[in-house]
C-alpha cells in the first residue's frame, strides 16, 4: 500500500501524487476561518509538465506520498531542443528537454553536477545545488563616487541571466549566485 501523508506536514520539496500527476510543493500555509473547516493552501509545481498553480485542500486530509528518486549527473551540453547529462559513476547519457528546465537552464555551466529527479521511469527534471559559480559576461564600470553606500549594478551572466551586484563586480569574475533566490552570494 501507498504511503500517506497529512497535508498539515507540507512543507516545500514534498512531493505528492493526485490525479496520476506528481506534484512537488513549493510553499503551504494554513489558514482556519471561524468553526469551519481548516484549509491548506499549497503553491505546487506539476513535475510531469513543469507548470506551477495553487491547490487547497482540507486540513487533515491525507494524500499519497511521491517517491522521487534522484542521482547524480554531470550537465553537459545544449542540442537542439535538448539539454544533456552524463552519469557520473556509469557515465551513460541522458537528454531532457529544454522546456522541462526553463527556471534551471539561467544557473546551469557545462560542468556543473545535478541531481536529475525520476519517478518511476519518468524523467521529471533536475534539482540544482543551493550555490552555484557563474562567469560574469559583461559588467558595466563602476559608478565613481557611488562607492560610499551599498549600490549595485546591473551585470550579465554566461547563462545569460541579469542580476544586481556590488559596483566592484567586473566582466570575466567567477561569482556565486543563489538558484533559490536569483541573487549575488559572493565571489569565487
């Protein structure tokens, strides 16, 4: 029989199974409204076709719990419509498609090591570390005389992604940038 879980546990990275869909949560809150019947209300993100929405269910309902497998694998290269992978112990090779990985795709450098997420036999996507180091591909020169508060500018990464950084940032600096938030984290 199929684990349960209550979905007053919900927390992100839960993944759940309803209506033959994997589902994985991304945040929950709970909310209770005079004698009536407590809610939980749960931001998911469809792991089959990539697309997020909100469900609410009833506090204290049980719902069958996902078992996501995950290993580890190197992100190699773009074809095409395609991203590909390669084991890191069996060194075979994977290709998921581009539109399974359009959030992942603005952090990923040829290099980079991946979890690559399954259900079953089914590819669902891949989970990035917290942390990643990019390449700035251009940087504009610092502001003179804005260096006495906090200002940052506007830089573009390899991956093509912008982000704000310190004025100090310069093209060509290995940086470490977020995957949860998007943001400037460091220098390499």
């Amino acid at each position: 029989m199929a684990e349960k879980i209550n979905v007053n546990e919900f927390k992100p990275g839960i993944s759940f199974l309803k209506n033959n869909e994997v589902y994985q949560v991304i945040e929950s809150s709970h909310s209770k409204s005079g004698r009536g019947q407590a809610h939980v209300k749960c931001k998911v993100k469809n792991l089959f076709t990539g697309a997020t929405s909100i469900i609410t269910f009833t506090g204290g309902e049980r719902i069958e719990k996902a078992f996501i497998s995950k290993k580890e694998m190197q992100f190699l290269y773009l074809s095409g419509d395609d991203a590909n992978f390669m084991d890191n112990e069996t060194f075979e090779q994977i290709s998921i498609p581009k539109s399974h990985l359009v959030n992942e795709l603005k952090y990923m450098t040829e290099g980079l090591t991946v979890s690559v997420m399954s259900y079953e036999t089914k590819i669902l996507g891949v989970e990035l570390p917290k942390n990643v180091n990019i390449i700035v591909e251009f940087a504009a020169d610092a502001v003179r005389g804005d260096t006495v508060t906090a200002a940052t500018k506007k830089i573009t990464l390899v991956t093509g992604l912008e982000i704000d950084v310190p004025q100090f940032i310069e093209t060509g600096q290995k940086i470490i940038v977020s995957t949860q938030t998007g943001k400037y984290n460091g220098k390499v």
